[in-house]
C-alpha cells in the first residue's frame, strides 16, 4: 500500500481525521496546515498520494495542484482535492489544474481508503482523471431535435466513449442522460464530441459535472478500477 502520503489542509482537525484513517490501515502520512510550506515539500520529496483542501490561504489547492503538477517528483502523483464546494467551476478549474478526484465533505473512512487504493500498482503511472474503465451502461444523447439511444464502452471522470446507431459531428454539444445502475436516475451532464470513429463510436467530453454528478460518477468507476487491479 502506498506509505508516504501529504495531507494539506489549514483545519488542523481535517488532517488530524484523515491521518487517523490512514494510521488505522498502517499506511503513513504527514500533515501541513501552512501550503506554502507544503509547496515547497513536494519539489523535495516524493509521495504516493496528496490530499490537498480546495479552500486555504494562497496558494490554494487549486494553485497548489497546478505547482505539483510542474514538479519533477510528483508530476504524476494522485491529487484527492478535498471539497464541500457545490460551485461547479470549482470542480472544472481543479480538473484543469490536474486533480485525481475528490474527496467530498463531510469525510468519509470508507471513501478515504478506496481512494488511496487507486494509487496501487501501476495505475499509480497514470493520470486518474483520464483513467478509463471498460463498463457497459445504457446512455441517451440529446443534440437539439434528435435522440440517440446506445451504450458506452468505456467511462472517466472526463468523458465517455459511446457506441450509437449514427455519428454527430465533432464539436456537436449535446446533452447526455447516463444510466449508472438500474432503478437508479439517469446521470445527467453536457458533453461535447471530441472524436468519432469508422465503428460508430464517438469520444465525448464532460463539461458542467457538478459535485452531485461527479461524485456519483466517482463512486461507480471507483470499484472498476479497483477490480481491474485486482
């Protein structure tokens, strides 16, 4: 399991609570309430996971995700944004720095320890935001007028592939209702054609997931991927 693990976050009960949950499941962590201090620990260290708190005096996690990112040491490092944010650029903004995933508030153990499990094996190698996962599940794709009825192939925190009947164009936005698990509503986001291929599969990008939607989408990929470690 991975041992060397940061938690940043300027409530010093947070990181006490998630540096208890780790210490229960014998993995160690280190905890900082100042991120300039823990700007500068991760250009001199390497770690296997960072549990980073969205909101915190400059640089914030945001900020700070984006100076992780440009490191050599942790350039690829998971990146758990911790957040009780329900402002969708927010979420899009820690995306496009290079958050892994996110860690909702209030904190979950459970949640804590399948995230940190992600970071296992080689999918440690990986950016988890684009990390797919093979799983069929029934979607529906509005774009104005028209209805497409079909079924993904694969599924990220950022996008969708989808086998349907015909093709939209590339750069076509469109509404998607996804289909996680029976008896259960549609997820509900706004996509764009990113690709299409020969095979009537098209590439779809998310676009305005907010935290009640990725957090559902979160908690179903979560355990593809565990089972494709194990």
């Amino acid at each position: 399991m991975p041992n060397r693990i940061l938690i940043v976050d300027d409530n010093p009960t947070v990181c006490e609570l998630i540096q208890e949950v780790l210490s229960s499941a014998e993995m160690e962590s280190c905890t900082l309430t100042d991120s300039g201090q823990a700007a500068v620990r991760v250009t001199q260290e390497r770690f296997d996971a960072v549990f980073l708190d969205v909101r915190m005096p400059a640089p914030d996690g945001i900020e700070l995700t984006r100076q992780i990112r440009a490191t050599g040491l942790n350039r690829r490092t998971p990146i758990v944004i911790i957040t009780g944010e329900e402002d969708n650029t927010v979420l899009k903004r820690a995306f496009e720095a290079g958050a892994s995933f996110f860690l909702f508030k209030p904190i979950d153990r459970h949640r804590i320890l399948r995230l940190i499990r992600v970071t296992e094996g080689s999918i440690r190698q990986e950016a988890r935001r684009y990390q797919r996962v093979k799983a069929t599940c029934l979607v529906s794709i509005e774009y104005g007028q028209d209805l497409l009825n079909g079924t993904t192939l694969d599924l990220s925190l950022s996008g969708i592939l989808v086998r349907a009947p015909s093709l939209l164009p590339v750069e076509s936005a469109v509404h998607v209702s996804l289909t996680l698990k029976s008896g259960t509503p549609p997820l509900r986001v706004r996509a764009r054609v990113v690709r299409v291929s020969e095979d009537n599969c098209m590439g779809l990008q998310i676009e305005n997931a907010g935290p009640e939607e990725t957090k559902r989408l979160q908690e179903f990929i979560l355990p593809l991927i565990l089972a494709e470690i194990e």
